[in-house]
C-alpha cells in the first residue's frame, strides 16, 4: 500500500518531494524498493509522530520552501490533484488538513512551522484533528480543511477498502 502511494505521488513534476523514513539505518533498503531517484531521503527525527512531524517541516523550510505538506502513506484515496489543491490553498492559509473518517488526518500542510500544533495531541486516537483544530483556533491560526478521506490503520480497514472497491462505493 505504501509503494502504491508513492509511486502515485511520485508521478507529479509539479512539486519537490522528500521521503522521511524510519527506521535510519533503511536508506538502502528504501532505495532498493522505491526504484526511483526523484525524491531525497532523509532520516525521520523524534520520538514521537508529532516531534517527527514538526522537524520534517522544520527541515524542508530550512532548504527554503515557504509551503510544505506531509502524507502519510496509509491513504489510498491521495491524489496529485488532492496534494495540488492543498498547496493552493496554502497560499491563502497557513495550515490545511485533509480529515480522515478515523478522526485524524491524512494530510497537513504548512507554509510555517507551527510547533504547538503538533505537541500535547493523543496520536492514533479519534481526537487527533479535534485537539489540533482547539489549538489553530485558540491561537488564532487560519485553517481550511479539504474533504474527508478514508486511511488504513487495521487489517479491518483493509478488509472494509476491498469490500468497497468491489461493490464499488
């Protein structure tokens, strides 16, 4: 599932990608898999998902983009036209996100790094998007979220993704 994102979003010429992998001592392995050159690689850092978010952006905003956007790997709806919004729509807002049905989120963009947002959230829990939502709001950050997609967290939320495509809904 994860190659299949990425192959997909590696298609687009439209944008720079970097690929934030754990664990470090995989370069190789990464590189092997993937079986393409258009992204850089670069060891993912911290301890927890959102120390690892926030230095991700902390690091592509160092190598001097003003817009960046993290993916995971775990939603099969992603698309370039998707990723292509999000960044438009980063030129009007400091932050979008693409809710996932699970109460998290498949998607955050940035066109700063907005630390808070990414400390004191319950990770993996349906109150992902909520508490960061609380947050941009009480500090008044502008926001827009995209539409609302399904991830894959469990082998049940694959087994549901097959049953979906094959009554096609």
């Amino acid at each position: 599932m994860a190659k299949s994102i990425i192959d997909k979003v590696i298609k687009s010429n439209s944008y720079n990608l970097t690929l934030f992998f754990d664990p470090p001592n995989k370069k190789r392995d990464i590189i092997n898999w993937l079986n393409n050159k258009n992204y850089e690689l670069i060891p993912q850092d911290g301890d927890s998902l959102g120390n690892r978010m926030a230095n991700a952006f902390d690091t592509v905003f160092s190598q001097g983009y003003n817009k960046a956007i993290i993916i995971g790997t775990d939603c099969m709806e992603i698309s370039i036209d998707l990723i292509s919004r999000a960044f438009q729509s980063l030129s009007k807002t400091e932050v979008v996100l693409g809710p996932s049905e699970d109460g998290g989120y498949y998607l955050i963009g940035l066109n700063k790094t907005i630390h808070e947002i990414f400390y004191g959230i319950q990770w993996s829990t349906k109150h992902v998007l909520h508490q960061t939502l609380n947050k941009l709001t009480r500090r008044n950050h502008e926001y827009q979220l995209l539409e609302t997609l399904r991830d894959i967290d469990t082998i049940r939320d694959i087994r549901e993704e097959e049953i979906l495509k094959r009554i096609k809904i």
